[in-house]
C-alpha cells in the first residue's frame, strides 16, 4: 500500500488509482436508484415519495458513520506515511469497534423512537405506515451499515479499492435480486425493500470484517485497539466536513419534502425523490474521485513531498472540472428517458419533474469543485476549512435559498435553490484553495 502512495502520480494514475472508488459510488448509486425503481413500479409512487420522507433519518447515520471513518483514514494514511505503521493498525482498529458501538446504539434508539422520528420528518398520513414498516425494518440493520461505511473508506487506505469495489458490487447486486425477490413474488411490498437493503449492507459489513481479520500480511489490519480518545476526537474533528455534508442532506431533504409537499403534494415528494436519485450519479463520481486521491494526499503531506501535492491538486482539478461539463450535458440528454423508468409520461410525477429539471440540473456544473476542495482539506488533516466549506455550501447556502427563493420566485425559486447555493459555494471554496496554498504547498 504504501508503495502505490508513494509512486509519482500523474493524472492518468490519480484517475486509475482513484477508479475503483468511483465505480463504487456510482455503483452504490445506481443500486439505490434501482432500489427506487422497483418501489416506484411495483409499490407505487406514494410508496417511493415515503422512502424520501425518511432519507433524513439515513443522512444522519450516515453523517456519524462518515465523519469517524474518513476523519479517521486521513489520520491513518499520514501514520503511514511517517513510518507509524503499528500505530496506524491500533487507530484502524479502535475506529472499527467506535463504529460497531454507534451501530448498535442507532438501532436501539431507532427501533424504540421510530414513530416519533416518523412523526417528526413531517410524513403525511398517506404515508405513515409505509415510513414505518421502512424506517424501522432499516434501523435494525444499522450496525451492518455503520461497518458498511467505514470499511469502504478503510479499504482505499490500506490499498484496496479494487476489493471495496468488488464488494460493493456484491451487496448490490444481492440488493437489487432480493429487491425483486421480495417484492414481486414474495409481495413483501416495501418491508421486502428495506430488507433486501439491510442484506446488502450486511454483505459490506461482514466482508471488511473478514478481509481486516485475515490480512496479517497488509499494511493494515486489526491488532489490539488503541484506545487513544484524542486522536478519535481528532478523527471526528478532521471528518466534520463529511459530517456536514451529509447532515445537510437530511436537512435539506427535509425542507425539499415539505416545499414540494407545499407546492405539488405527495407527487412533487416523488418528483424530488427521483431528481435526487439522479443526482446521486453525478455526485457519486466527484466524492469516489475525492475520497479516492484522499489517502494519496495524506501521504504526500505526511511525507513532505510538495512538488508532488502541487501535482495531484492541478490534476484533480483539470479532472473535476471535465467530469462537470460532461456530467452536466449527460444530464440534459438522458432524463427524459431514465424518468419513465419510474413513472410513465403520462403521469404527474413526470410533469412536474420535466418542468423544473432544466433549472435544477445547473447545480451539475458547480458542485464537484466545492466537494472535491472539502475532501482536499480533509486529506490534509484541516477539518476546520472542510468543514466551513461544507458547512457554507449545504447549510447556510442551500438551506438558505430553499427557505427564500420559493416564497420569492414561486415554483421556480423551488428549483433555483441548488444553481444557487451550489454558485456560492464555489466561490468560497476557490477562495480557502487559494488562501491555504503556500501553508500547504500545493
């Protein structure tokens, strides 16, 4: 592993190096968004527009899964760049049992407080008991979902990402079948769809475990814990940003729900729903590129080789802003046809998703910088500019204009919110890029 860090990088090895990353998120993606599919088909559309109205509940595990594993990998990476090899094993291991024990809290809490959770994120009557055989079958996975998360970070540290992908692709291909399997011949309806979703994460869980037990010979695996509380504080305050990140999508998803509820009724929570699994494929590719380069960042500032930080952040970004366009124009000539995957073009859930997507889809062309600049800072172990760029980008921009620009500009403020906050979270994302430059040297 630290031989494939340590290796000169050029664009076409940060893009191979981070490849298998990216294909697991899109991956990871387009299971979910195939997930969605099959409850929009054989559910109904109501069915779909409840498993967004519990989203927030998932962004928040995922918030507190994120934030320990990819804080904690940047710390890991630079032990292993400055020779710390053993302490690195320690800190894998202590992380590994931190996210087991928040796992298991989850579920407890989840289970017992699921209908006021519910109650909480706003769910119309309509949709009620299908939040609640969902949400709840869900929580009891959460300990599966919580290892899930951090060993597809933990596998790019110890220089496999080609393992994380290969058991990416695993659970999701179990998730899909089972999906099917459940809901159609077995008419589980959507109980058969969270299950089939806690197999998949329970297939990522037990695999990292497997691999981390067996791999005595790598450059990392377990050993005894190191319970070293500061440097989980450091984890935890290095991976804010991801923190952020994610906690603002279950705001977000949040505030999406109940103005689309306002606007259009449980047909715009469907329409929305869908625009975010599309969006989901877009993003993907930005967090598996940056999440992908992370531990080779981490590597370089540890070992003070400059001039190949310089390297990597020119690159990352020539690449960033390539996938943007691309991601941008794709959009625009694919949506018409992956949304009758869902609905039929009859319906209303198209009408109001083909109305507004033009607007929306302009947010493709801004966010990768902002997210790959986040996970830059990350990589470099300053977790407070990531976590202000996070912060500024989602919270106070996003949520800001979703809260004005629908009561100034109607339906089409409801669309703006993205373009909008995503164009000034660019902004302040170039500014901390250039600002930090000669601290860091890159």
């Amino acid at each position: 592993m630290s031989s494939s860090l340590a290796r000169k990088h050029s664009l076409h090895s940060l893009i191979m190096f981070a490849l298998p990353n990216m294909v697991m998120m899109i991956f990871m993606s387009l299971y979910v968004i195939v997930d969605g599919m099959f409850i929009s088909r054989f559910v109904g559309t109501d069915a779909l527009s409840a498993t967004n109205m519990v989203y927030p509940a998932q962004s928040i595990e995922m918030a507190t899964a994120i934030m320990v594993a990819t804080g904690g990998s940047a710390i890991i990476a630079r032990k292993l760049g400055e020779g710390k090899p053993d302490e690195a094993k320690g800190d894998l291991s202590f992380l590994v049992l931190v996210e087991t024990v928040l796992g298991i809290l989850t579920a407890i809490v989840g289970v017992v407080f699921c209908d006021k959770i519910i109650y909480l994120l706003g769910a119309s009557e309509a949709q009620f008991e299908m939040c609640r055989l969902y949400q709840r079958t869900l929580f009891w996975f959460a300990p599966f979902f919580f290892l899930q998360t951090a060993f597809q970070v933990f596998f790019i540290t110890a220089g496999k990402p080609g393992l994380g992908l290969i058991v990416t692709v695993a659970a999701g291909v179990a998730n899909v079948v089972l999906d099917y399997i459940f809901m159609v011949p077995l008419g589980m309806g959507i109980r058969g769809a969270a299950i089939a979703t806690g197999i998949g994460y329970f297939i990522g869980a037990v695999s990292g475990v497997i691999y981390f037990a067996v791999a005595k010979n790598g450059s990392l695996c377990f050993t005894s814990p190191r319970r070293d509380f500061k440097m989980l504080l450091q984890a935890c305050s290095n991976g804010s940003s991801e923190m952020v990140t994610n906690l603002s999508n279950a705001v977000t998803t949040f505030l999406f729900n109940y103005t689309f509820l306002k606007f259009f009724g449980e047909d715009g929570v469907a329409s929305i729903t869908i625009i975010l699994y599309f969006q989901f494929v877009f993003t993907a590719v930005f967090f598996g590129y940056s999440n992908g380069v992370a531990p080779i960042i981490s590597f370089k500032y540890g070992s003070g080789d400059a001039p190949q930080l310089k390297t990597v952040f020119k690159n990352s970004l020539l690449f960033v802003v390539v996938c943007s366009v691309l991601s941008y124009a794709l959009s625009q000539l694919s949506i018409s046809t992956i949304l009758t995957f869902f609905t039929p073009r009859d319906s209303s859930v198209y009408s109001i998703t083909m109305s507004g997507f033009y607007i929306y889809s302009f947010g493709f062309l801004l966010m990768g910088t902002s997210i790959y600049a986040s996970a830059h800072f990350t990589a470099l172990s300053d977790g407070a500019v990531s976590a202000i760029i996070s912060f500024a980008r989602t919270f106070i921009f996003l949520i800001g204009s979703i809260l004005i620009l629908p009561y100034v500009l109607g339906e089409t403020g409801v669309w703006l919110s993205v373009p909008v906050a995503e164009l000034l979270g660019i902004i302040i994302s170039i500014l901390f890029l250039a600002i930090k430059r000669k601290k860091y040297r890159y």
